[in-house]
C-alpha cells in the first residue's frame, strides 16, 4: 500500500528544495515545459543517487530555475554525488565544471581544467570554427512590409501587441519565460485565439482562427517544443518534410511516391540534415537533426513569413550554426522572420530590429545599432529606460 501523504509531503519537500512552485498532485502532462524538466530533476534527486547525468538540464529553464538547479548540484557535490553535466550553453558548464571533456563527430577531442577555459576555445574545439561563424549575419536589403500586427490583444495574456516584419527582415522578440512571446506568435498562426487586433499580410487583412488559414497566407511557424509539436517521431523524415504540403505531392487522393521522395530529399540536402537518409525516422536522429526536419517541413511550403520560436534550442553549436546559416539564406530569399530565443547574445546577433515583452505588453522596439544586453533587460524586466 503506498502511503499517499507521505509521499506528497517528499514530493513537496524536494520540490520545495529545488525552488519549484509545483503542486505535487498536478498532472505532469498539464505542465509548461519548464515545470516538466523540473519535476524530472526533483524525480532523479529524491532517489539519492551516487552519479547523475544532467543532459541538457536548463535548456527549457528561466534564469532563476537555473540558478535553483546548481543549488542542488551543490548540494549533490558536497553529499559525494558524481555529476556528468552535457550542456550546449557553454557559459554555465565552464561556471559549475570541475573539468570539460569535448566531443566532435563521437570522437573525443579534449578534455582539460575548465579554470582558464573560454567559450571560445571550446567552441574551437567543437566545431573548428569562431563564435563570430556560430551567428553569422548577413547583409539584406530590407523591403517593404509584409507582416503587419496591429492591436493584438488576448484578455489575461497579452494586450495590444503592434509589430511590423519587413522582406528579407529578421525581427527578434525578446522578453523573460513568461513575457507572452509564445503566446503571441501562436495568435498570429491561428493556435490560439485573439480577442481583438488585425493582422495584414502585403497589406491584405487576414481572418485567421486555425493554422490552416496561416499556411495557405504564407505563414509558417516552427514551435517551441519540437518533439511535442514539432515532428512525428514515430515516421520517417520524408514523411515529416512533406505532411504540410501533401496536396502538392498527391493527386486524388493518391501520394505520388517519387514526387514526394524527390521534394523531400531536395529539402533534407538544402537544410543539411545529416545523414540525409529520408527513410529513416526522425526519433533515431539528433536533437539539431530534428529542428533541421521541422523547418524543412515548413519551407517546403514556401512561407512568405516565417516564425520561429527558440530555433536553437537543445542543439549543438554546429547545428546551431547551421541552422543560423539557413536563417541568413531565407533573409535573403525574401522571406520575413521572427525569431524568439531567450538566448540574448543569439537575439542580438542576427536580428535588425528587436521588440521586447514585458508581462503581455510591448516595451520596447529597438533598432540593431540601439539593441544591447543592457536595452533588452531593462525593457524585459519592466524598468524604464534612462533617456
């Protein structure tokens, strides 16, 4: 028989100690993404163990869960645990590491005292290349609007949100776990409803209620979760790169085969996908081969606007790389962009203009030359800014 009130009172208290504001009786499945990585954690660090392996443990983290999680990682140390700790935010391994093994390609490549070790020494050592080729910027002629949101509002979530995405123009949309970036980019693809406000795509107003209005407009939108929302493990990347344009591929009713492995190996090729096998499944490649299917599957449909939301997420700096290259080669295409990540630095390096939420409503809209660690903060965190 399980006593149920004490394991809800450890449950409590190990949620307690990691900082989480978790109800130890809520459904796992009705929990952000963030909340879920916690509650994994609390599960590994209730069962006392002598070695933890943390793979990508803040990659869905705010600042101060992360900072909750080394708490504990201290904890663990001075109670004789072993810590194996992967991360691809190289800053925060070089903080809490003892030493750092570095990896390419399955091989080892070194392994050295992280005192004295840069991020761009390891960056080195992990792709051969400099942190300035990990977010290239490309130079774009800007065009004429093609995107515009006007008055957006969403009653408890966010209100009166106005943004602007020009041709060939990558727009960042910067703000704390919480701000309603997600929130609004599911809006304007038609996930989730809007109480009031317009949007006009080449200055057409659009009715947009479901995300099959948004595809057939030219709006294409790469989610937060790929693994959730993103792609079908369970099928083979040719079936993902083409489940949205399946009308393109098909006639009455019937999928042409050699049409649809041609479109498909085209786009796995294009957005370096690696190998390019398009019969195998996506569950059996890496995290930075997944999110390369996810956006193959939605260029496949030639989107005139393009969002996407933390693209680099969980990946490694050479897929990271790569994807920031296909970003730079949709800009020049044309092709409008709004990129959320929480990762500054990324936000910085290749947006032209950057908007910044605050608890629902837009603080800030700041141009490349005026966007700084020290700008975006001020307007994320709710503070004025100095004139």
């Amino acid at each position: 028989m399980v006593n149920r009130r004490a394991l809800n009172r450890t449950a409590a208290r190990v949620l307690q100690e990691l900082g989480a504001r978790i109800d130890p009786q809520d459904l796992v499945g009705r929990l952000s993404v963030s909340q879920q990585q916690l509650v994994e954690i609390a599960k590994v660090y209730a069962s006392q163990p002598r070695i933890v392996v943390f793979d990508e443990p803040t990659s869905s983290l705010s600042e101060h869960e992360a900072q909750a999680l080394f708490r504990v990682i201290e904890r663990m140390r001075a109670n004789d645990i072993a810590i194996i700790y992967i991360s691809h935010r190289l800053r925060e391994v070089l903080d809490i590491s003892d030493r750092v093994t570095v990896l390419r390609d399955g091989r080892m490549i070194d392994c050295r005292p992280a005192q004295g070790l840069t991020p761009q020494e390891m960056i080195r050592l992990m792709v051969g290349r400099d942190l300035d080729d990990v977010f290239p910027k490309r130079e774009v002629t800007i065009g004429n609007p093609v995107l515009e949101v006007s008055g957006l509002s969403r009653v408890g979530v966010f209100e009166d949100i106005s943004l602007t995405a020009k041709s060939g123009e990558i727009v960042g949309l910067a703000g704390l776990v919480g701000a309603g970036r997600t929130e609004v980019a599911r809006a304007i693809f038609g996930l989730d409803r809007h109480d009031a406000g317009s949007i006009r795509l080449n200055g057409q107003e659009l009715t947009i209620r479901r995300p099959k209005s948004a595809v057939r407009a030219g709006i294409a939108y790469v989610p937060e979760d790929r693994k959730r929302d993103g792609v079908a493990l369970s099928l083979s990347v040719k079936d993902n790169i083409t489940l949205s344009v399946l009308r393109r591929v098909s006639k009455l009713g019937w999928i042409r085969r050699g049409q649809e492995r041609v479109l498909a190996q085209q786009k796995a090729e294009e957005l370096y996908v690696s190998p390019p096998a398009i019969d195998r499944k996506v569950a059996t490649f890496s995290g930075g081969n997944q999110q390369k299917v996810v956006l193959a599957k939605w260029l496949a449909t030639e989107p005139k606007v393009l969002i996407l939301d933390e693209p680099t997420r969980g990946v490694d700096v050479g897929a990271k790389a790569d994807i920031h290259t296909i970003i730079g080669e949709l800009a020049e295409r044309g092709v409008a962009i709004i990129m959320i990540s929480s990762e500054l630095p990324e936000i910085l390096a290749v947006s032209d203009r950057v908007y910044v939420l605050h608890e629902g409503r837009m603080t800030a809209e700041l141009e490349r030359s005026d966007a700084t660690e020290e700008s975006v903060m001020s307007a994320a965190t709710g503070e004025v800014m100095a004139a």
